[in-house]
C-alpha cells in the first residue's frame, strides 16, 4: 500500500488537493525529528542492548562471541593465506586484523542500514516514536559489536613493526569517523528497501563485490590492477584512515578529505530522503 | 487540555490491482471507498473527518469493520500522518492498539515497562517509581519477570493497560481489544477509566460492544465508509447505531417462504422384491427436483435400517446420483432444506426382507495375504490382508489369525471387502480366515507358505 500524495504520477484523487508536508514542511519536521531523537539516547540505548541481549540471550559467552568469533577466523585465515603474501607473517596479520575488522562493521552497517524500517515495523506501527530513534538503535548496537571487533584489533597491535608515535593516535578520530556513514546511509537505503524488497539483496550482492575491491586480503603493492581499482572505492579511503596511522605512523591526508567529503554529501543526501520518505514508510512496511 | 482533528482525510494505495476491476457494491457497507485515479486504486480510509475533544470528554467511535475507526485512532495518536488537514494536542497522545504492537515479546514485562516508560519521555528514576504501582495494577507478580512471549492475551493486555495509564496518561486512545481481559481486570479498566473524569483526562474509545461504550464515553461519533455519519451524546447515538444493525440483521434473515409443492424425489429401483436377510444391498440412482421449493441447494439424507439418518450428498435444487450397494427394503431418502434442516419430501424403497436366511455364497470371494510366501529363517515381517466377500451375502465379517502354535485369534471384524496391515508378525504357518461374523461360517482362508530356498 502508498499513500496517494506521493511522486508526481501519482495524481490520484487527492483528498482537497493540497500537498500536506510542501518541502520545507517535510524538512522541518525531520529536522525536529532528528533532534528530538538525539535527545532521546536513554531509549535508543536501551531498544539497541534489547536487540543485543535477544541476540545472546540464553549463551554462556554472550556478547564476547564477538571477538572469539572475529579472532578464530583471522588466525584461521592467516594461517592459510599469509604465507606469501610477500610481506611477513606479522605485518600481514596486522593488516589483514584492521582491514577485515573495519570491513565487518561498514558490512553489518550496510545490512542493517536496509532493514531498519523493516525490524522496527512493530514500533512505527504501535507508537508514535521518531524514526530516527531506529536508526541511532541500530548505529548504537552495530559500534557495540565493532568496539569487541577493535578489541581484537588492539591485541593484533603486537606484531606493529614500527615504534610507536603520536601519529598513530589518528587512528582514534578515523573509528569515530565510522559513526556517521550508518546513519546517512540508513537513512538513505531504509526506505528503498522497504519500497522495494529486491534492493536488500542487490545491495548484498553489491558488498560482496565491493569486497574484493576493497584492500582488505590483497596488498595494493602486490596487486596493481586491483589497486588501481581501489582507488575509485571510497571504502578504500574509510579504511586508509584507520590503517595507516596504525600500521605506519602517518597521517593519510587525501583519505580524510574524501571521507569528510563524503560524509558531507551523504549528511544532505540522506536527510533529504529521509524527510521525502518519511511520512510514506508507514504505509510501505 | 485538548485533541483536535481538522479536516482529516487519508488514502491509501492499493497496489497491484492495476487493469482489475472489483464489484465492490456487495460490500458497500464494509470499508472506506473506493476509487481509482490514474493508474491506481485508492481507499479512502478517512474523508473530512473533524473532532473537537477538551478536558473531560470521553469520546465512543462506532461503526462497522472497516469504517475507519481504527485509522482514526492511528492518526490521532501520531502514527499515520494524514494526507490532508491536520491533528494537534498539547500533551502527548498515548495509543494502546493491536497487543502485538509496541513491545518486545523477548524482554520481561518489566523490561517493556521501562520501554514504554522511556517512549513516554520519562527518566529511569520516574520510571522505577512508577514500576510498583503498575505491578500492582497488573496483579501479574512473579510473571513480570517472564519474557512478554509467555504471557497469554488477557495477561499482556493487563500490561498494556496499566502501562498506557501510568506513563502520559492524558490522552488516552484505546482499540477494541480491551475485550481480552477477564470480567475482574474489565471491571478494574471501566473504574480507571471513568476515573478519568475527575482528573480530566482525554479518552477516545472504538469498540463493538454497546455496553462498554453506554458506560465510559460520554459523547460519540459514527464512522461510515471513513466519514463521520452522525455524532451527539453516546446514549442515543449507540441507540440508533443498535437499532440499524438489528434491522438489518432481520432484513437478511427475511426469506422467501419455502414450498414444498412440486418437489419430486424418486428412488430406482423403488421396490425390493423377494430380498432375504443376508441378501448384498443393490446398486440404485436417486433422482430430485425441487425448483418450485425457492431453494438454491439442497441436501439429501438417507435413513438406514437402523434409523440412523446419515447425510448423502449436498447438490443443487435438480440432479441424480447412483448409490453404492446398500440399498435394501426400508431404506428412506429424505430431501431437505439445507440450512433449516426441513424436511421437504422423502421417499422409502419398499419390499420385504425374509427373515429366512439365504446360504452363504462362497464362489466368488476372494482372501489373499501378501507377502504369501517367506523363508522361515526370516523374522517376522509386517503385511497386508485383502478381502473382498460382497457377493457372499454377509453384513459383517470377521478375520481371525491362526498362529504357528495352532491358536486362533479375532483379528479384524467389518466390512465384507477391503484391507489391512498387520504389524511384524508374519511368518510361514501363520493363517488367516475370513468368516461371516454373524454365524460364524468359514468363507475362506489364506496362509503364508514357506518358500523354498
């Protein structure tokens, strides 16, 4: 079902023939809902350790299958591919430790960016909460996981082969820098999915790709072609920003400024959809 | 205090109904209406509805299914946003819906009070204040401890209640379900409820049942088709709403006077000369007419010997059909109106039946065991008996086992053809025998032979 105000095809018998949210309307009232929903972090707190205690409830390790799960499959991987991969073991493992574990954060956020609508259908359809409450519900619970994820980064720290310097502090703003794309992104990819059910897959199968051009396994020195490739993927740079002051001590300027970039374009673009979408999600769950 | 709705309408989208056209006349009472624009279908869910409700007013919303007053409700608590007019309050609106909605069925009762404790706007502290009195409202004790799924209905709609009125409980609206609660807790929500005067609270209640209403509401509209049909005070309103509904519950149960002139029903063949008891039934047709009834189906039952009447088939007011071979002298035909039961006409297949007992035919019985042969080193297997003894003349038959020790034991009794499985018993030697249950005639036997290695 859709309401009947909606894109301009849809000029069925409209009830008085006013558009009831005209833009600025529609802007406002996100705006106000945005706000409003940031003030609102005891609840989305307390629905995002909901969504966690349901996903543990009843196991004895709880949360930290998180990191266990995160650190078998590194040491699996390693083992297996990390001999020849022309640097050594240590250096490798590091690289792959980082890579991979920011990859599964901006992977979960993906996902679940999609489906925030969807999972929070019992509550949109029950309460009048802002719908920005789910998306920070989501973001909160998703960088819950990633801080066990970086648990397991920190100890990789061992094999680092260089000293350290305050540089590698940069690496502190580039994780925060990981919490603004969920919720643009969210706001964004949720009510596409929820239109259009197919979009989820799509975009499922669209990371997977994105993996593979992401430098997360592959070395840019050892594989040219892909690196050339990599260099078109924002991704790339969202991990640059973590990885190199970790790894190398320096500080990537030209990432930063692609992912302050992109997160500035992605603030407008995703608000705007948000507050387009808004009033029509009810109706599409 | 105030809830308003101004000029409120809603439309929602029918999807994938493109190039169909419905005959939505039937149903003219049931829903909102329909109309197409464009490309699509609409349902107009709400038209131009408008409410005015201050401090004090209890507002009952009837109507049929459909009408639009659940959609109301929605809109006014906030959770649709109406295509045209608007709807505003100066203190947060509070919706108990579909129990479904707005908790989290893994968490504990207390674990959702807090939920909703936090959707109101309310710090930790507020809440756990707030937590012993709901318990006690609840009377659910140790069970708010459980996770929301194991509660039944009634228990969580307890929740929802006791929730919903201490959190923001100012503007209140609540769906029809409030009927899952027992008589006690029903009682207990009609006190709280119009408790609600005094302190000035904000009620809107859409529910069927006419008493609940008389009791809490104190003024009412009348959804129809999404538009507000009439409103005034909640006495007369039900009233007339009441009334209709009985009007046209008698206008459908009104129906052309049933006719029995003219009605034919016809057994072939109708007479059953020279039949003795033990004789098999015969195959018959049956034949009826009762267009002149002003029926559109009707049903046929047969009354056997027995005098028990069994129902034979349910078909149109003009047909045949062919029975099986049961029919003997005595055996009544009764043709009815199928949804009163009268009986319209009936007919009996006449003749005598001989109390003299005919001799059991043997010739064409037939009695078989499979597997029929095994090796005898073999544990015991399970199979299957056939029989098939109609031309004999038994009612009734009786299979007995005889097994290798040479001891005989019922095994199955019934009907004179058919078949059945034995569990793993079978082995070379064991016997069966197929008898008239009545005298106990031996009309066949079988056993299961040794095959040779």
């Amino acid at each position: 079902m859709d309401v009947a105000s909606g894109s301009d095809d849809d000029t069925g018998p409209v009830v008085g023939a006013s558009r009831l949210t005209s833009g600025r309307r529609a802007l406002s009232l996100a705006l106000h809902e945005w706000t409003k929903s940031f003030r609102m972090w005891r609840l989305w707190i307390a629905l995002g350790m909901e969504d966690l205690s349901d996903r543990y409830r009843r196991t004895m390790l709880g949360i930290s299958w998180v990191v266990t799960s995160f650190a078998a499959f590194i040491f699996v991987y390693i083992e297996i591919f990390g001999h020849g991969s022309g640097v050594t073991l240590a250096e490798y493992g590091l690289y792959v430790t980082i890579g991979f574990g920011l990859w599964s954060f901006v992977s979960s956020s993906v996902s679940n960016g999609c489906s925030v609508y969807t999972s929070s259908r019992n509550w949109i359809m029950g309460e009048s909460i802002p719908y920005p409450v789910f998306f920070l519900q989501t973001v909160f619970r998703d960088f819950v996981v990633f801080m066990m994820t970086l648990l397991v980064i920190a100890a990789a720290l061992v094999w680092k082969k260089q000293v350290w310097s305050p540089t590698t502090l940069w690496a502190i703003p580039g994780v925060l820098a990981y919490l603004l794309p969920p919720l643009w992104l969210g706001a964004i990819l949720a009510p596409l999915c929820t239109r259009y059910r197919d979009v989820m897959h799509a975009i499922q199968t669209a990371m997977r790709v994105l993996f593979f051009a992401t430098p997360i396994l592959w070395l840019p020195s050892q594989r040219s072609g892909l690196a050339f490739i990599a260099k078109y993927n924002v991704l790339t740079y969202f991990i640059e920003i973590v990885r190199a002051p970790l790894l190398e001590n320096t500080f990537p300027a030209n990432a930063w400024i692609v992912v302050l970039l992109v997160n500035a374009v992605g603030i407008v673009v995703g608000f705007a959809t948000y507050a387009a979408t808004r009033d029509r999600i009810v109706y599409w769950l | 205090m105030y809830l308003r709705a101004s000029n409120v309408s809603l439309q929602f989208r029918l999807d994938g109904h493109q190039g169909e056209s419905h005959d939505f006349a039937a149903s003219r009472r049931l829903g909102g209406v329909l109309q197409t624009g464009g490309r699509h279908h609409y349902v107009r869910a709400l038209d131009d509805v408008s409410i005015d409700l201050r401090h004090g007013d209890r507002l009952a919303v009837i109507g049929h299914n459909g009408s639009g007053k659940s959609t109301l409700l929605k809109v006014l608590a906030g959770i649709y946003r109406p295509q045209a007019g608007h709807v505003e309050s100066d203190r947060p609106v509070s919706g108990m819906f579909n129990i479904s909605l707005g908790f989290r069925s893994e968490a504990t009762g207390y674990r959702n009070i807090m939920l909703k404790g936090l959707i109101a706007g309310k710090t930790r502290a507020q809440i756990e204040a707030a937590i012993p009195e709901i318990a006690e409202f609840t009377e659910l004790g140790p069970y708010l401890d459980m996770p929301l799924r194991t509660y039944s209905s009634g228990m969580a709609m307890r929740l929802a209640f006791s929730v919903a009125t201490a959190f923001s409980s100012d503007i209140l609206l609540m769906d029809e379900w409030i009927g899952a609660g027992d008589a006690q807790f029903r009682e207990k929500i009609v006190k709280r409820m119009t408790g609600f005067v005094e302190s000035a609270h904000i009620l809107v209640l859409a529910s069927h049942s006419a008493q609940l209403l008389r009791r809490v509401a104190n003024r009412a509209i009348w959804l129809e088709a999404g538009r507000i049909r009439e409103e005034g005070p909640v006495d007369e309103l039900v009233d007339r709403y009441e009334a209709e509904a009985k009007a046209h519950a008698r206008a459908a149960r009104v129906r052309v006077p049933i006719r029995k002139e003219g009605i034919t029903l016809n057994i072939s063949p109708d007479r059953l000369d020279g039949f003795a008891h033990g004789d098999p039934g015969q195959v018959g047709e049956i034949r009826w007419d009762a267009r002149d009834s002003g029926l559109d189906s009707v049903e046929i039952s047969v009354v056997g010997l027995s005098g028990r009447e069994v129902k034979f088939k349910e078909a149109g007011v003009v047909g045949r059909a062919t029975t099986k071979p049961w029919l003997k002298p005595g055996v009544e035909f009764r043709l009815k109106d199928p949804d009163t039961g009268d009986v319209l006409a009936s007919t009996v297949v006449a003749g005598t039946i001989s109390t003299a007992r005919k001799p059991l035919r043997k010739d064409d019985v037939t009695f078989s065991v499979d597997p029929s042969t095994m090796p005898s080193n073999q544990q015991g297997v399970r199979g299957e008996v056939r029989w098939d003894a109609t031309t004999s003349g038994a009612d009734t038959i009786e299979i007995s086992v005889i097994n290798t020790s040479g001891r005989e034991v019922t095994f199955f009794r019934g009907s004179p053809s058919g078949s059945v499985s034995t569990q793993a018993w079978l082995k070379p030697g064991v016997g069966f025998r197929l008898k008239d249950a009545e005298s106990g005639e031996v009309l066949a036997s079988v056993s299961v032979a040794e095959a040779v290695a």
